[in-house]
C-alpha cells in the first residue's frame, strides 16, 4: 500500500498529494506527474503532539478537500497516486508508521507516506537528479523554527536522525527556547540577579506592558500563551542588532546548537570530508539574521570544510511534493518545473548580511 508508484504519469493529472503539517501552519499541495502545481491551500496547525490526533485530522481532511476541489477532482475519486507528508510530530518510527496507516485510512490516495518534516526541508534544498547508484538526494538537513531537528542522507540511502524532543532528548533551540530564554533574562536583569540587557525593557514593550514582572505574571495566570511567547525571538533578533551581549549570546549559542547537529548528522554516516549539502530551514534559519549565519557559517566550514551551507528557498510542502515526485518516479524535468512555480533562483547560499528589519519580523516560526 506504500510502496512506489510506477505507473505511467499522464501529464496534468494528479500525482502527488503533499502535505507540510507544522507547529504554526499546515499547507497541502496537489501537483501533476510532470511537476505542475495544480493547487496548494494553507490552513491551520496539525501536529498532533500538540492539538490531539483527531483535530489534527479534521484539519488535514479540511484543507485535503479544498485542494481537490481547486484542481477539479471529482467527489468520490482518487484525489492523487500518492500522498507524500511530512508532518511535525513524527519523530519516532511507530509514530511514522501510525501516521502513515492513519492517512492511508483516508483514502485519498492509492499509495501514502508519512516522514518527519525535516526530509521536506532536506529534500528542497538538494539537487533534482542523483548519479548512478546515488540516492535521489542526500546530505544534512537542519530545520529550526519552533523547535530544533535534524537529518541525514548518505549516497546509498542510509539515513540518521535525532530525537528532538526538546530537553528530554538534549536538545536546545528553536524559537520555543529562544524566547523563554529572552523572558528568562529580562527577568533577571530587571530583578538583579542577571546582567543588564536591552531586554529588560523590550520584552515588557512587545507585549505593552510596564515590567518584566508584568510579562512573567501574565505567563503564569495564562493570559499570554506559549504562541504569543514566541513572539519575542523577532524582539531577540532586534536587540541582538544593537550589539547586547546577552542577545548576542543566545544566538551565538543556536548557531552553536545548529551546527553541532549538521556535523554530528555527517559524522555518523561518515561523511565529514564529503562535498554535500547542509541545508537549512525554518524561520530562525530563512531569516538569516548576520550574527548567527556568521558563526554558523564559521562552524560549519571548521566541521565540514567540503560541504556547502543552503538556505532553502521553497516551501516545505514543495520538498514534500518533491518526495512524492520521487516516489512516483516522475522524471527531473518535473522537479525543475515544481521548483519554477515557487522560486525563479536556485537554493541561496548562507549569507550574513544584515537583514531588513521587516525581514526580522516576520520570521515567525514556520
């Protein structure tokens, strides 16, 4: 039932049905076996870690629906050959494979398969046609928007990944523990115990308040959630410009954090000295703050010195479809169509160059 498609592809039917289901948002997209983007719809979060399975599904039934009926399906057809999703949450094997049953259920499609979404992230930003005997894509992929994952591809398909499930697993980054981070030290600054930061009086500011204090006690009786609390990493990003030791620090230590990952990933698939892909998604990375892309840029040419650092350009439910193009065995013509509906240049390079403020703020977690 999940095994590849092989079947001719008819130009302009549809041939994967991808989904990108994430901490902040959820987009599905149908595309055609020659790699035209028949439709995409954005709706809200599915990860079921976090909302429970069932309203993860109603989401996903939801937007799988509206995307079929923008690209014309009829009702009770097959929607796709084969949906390929990469979903937030799926972190451990069982969970893939519940997953992947789960949506099977569905029947949407006649093949499905369910992947962390950090493969769409690796899979966007390598290159559309592997050699002879070479996987369809490899290298390192790290995503870093609301928590922090990372995943390995060697040439012949073995693969590696982390746990990431937060301290537990000893991780640290993302936007979660950013911004706790930046509360953590505008509290200690404003009472004393810490050294003074700019943060002291940007925290409270972003959320139009008087006192650290204020932000901590709203915290605590509920009335500034977990989702508005990440709203201080653009606020992070901002004093961190100003030269502040402590914001400085913080994303010194996730450049650290970022670059510890990729290199472990290529160390364990023996692929250190190999000239491969590191890329990088999710808005701590997209937004390509100077400070952290300089360090990680630093760290990663002393651990990998042949690898290449990518920021990806394409959504993740593009790498998702990509992944299902693969599946399906669509030929590289229409990966490379795929890519032309999101992006007219190829993946970017890391950069750190200073970005706009307005490209601070809206790095929000994706």
């Amino acid at each position: 039932m999940n095994g590849p498609v092989t079947e001719e592809l008819p130009a302009g039917e549809p041939a994967v049905l991808a989904i990108d289901g994430g901490n902040s948002k959820t987009e599905v997209a149908l595309v055609a076996g020659d790699g035209t983007l028949l439709a995409q719809v954005r709706g809200d979060r599915s990860n079921f870690q976090g909302i429970g399975m069932d309203e993860a599904f109603r989401v996903l039934d939801g937007l799988v629906a509206t995307a079929a009926r923008e690209a014309g399906v009829a009702d009770g057809e097959l929607i796709a050959r084969h949906t390929s999703a990469c979903l937030a949450g799926a972190d451990l094997p069982d969970e893939e494979q519940l997953l992947t049953d789960l949506v099977h259920a569905r029947g949407w499609t006649s093949s499905s398969l369910v992947v962390n979404d950090t493969f769409a992230v690796l899979r966007a930003g390598v290159d559309d046609d592997g050699g002879r005997g070479v996987s369809k894509y490899w290298g390192v992929g790290v995503t870093c928007g609301a928590g922090i994952n990372c995943v390995g591809v060697a040439p012949d398909g073995e693969t590696t990944r982390f746990l990431s499930l937060g301290a537990i697993s000893g991780d640290w980054g993302g936007g979660g523990d950013l911004a706790r981070e930046s509360l953590w030290h505008a509290a200690r600054a404003e009472d004393g115990r810490g050294p003074e930061t700019e943060l002291r009086t940007a925290v409270p500011a972003h959320f139009g308040l008087d006192t650290v204090r204020d932000v901590t006690i709203g915290c605590y009786q509920n009335k500034i959630s977990h989702t508005d609390l990440h709203g201080l990493v653009p606020v992070l990003f901002e004093v961190a410009l100003h030269d502040d030791q402590v914001a400085r620090d913080l994303l010194l230590r996730q450049a650290d954090e970022v670059a510890n990952m990729a290199i472990t990933a290529a160390r364990r698939l023996g692929l250190t000295q190999a000239a491969m892909p590191v890329v990088l998604g999710g808005s701590i990375l997209t937004t390509q703050h100077p400070l952290l892309s300089a360090r990680l840029s630093e760290q990663l040419a002393a651990g990998l010195p042949a690898a290449t650092p990518r920021i990806v350009d394409i959504p993740p439910v593009a790498g998702a479809a990509l992944l299902g193009l693969d599946r399906v065995g669509a030929p590289p013509q229409a990966s490379a169509r795929l890519r032309a509906c999101y992006a007219d240049s190829p993946v970017a390079p890391l950069t750190s160059e200073r970005p706009t403020k307005l490209a601070v703020q809206a790095g929000i977690y994706e």
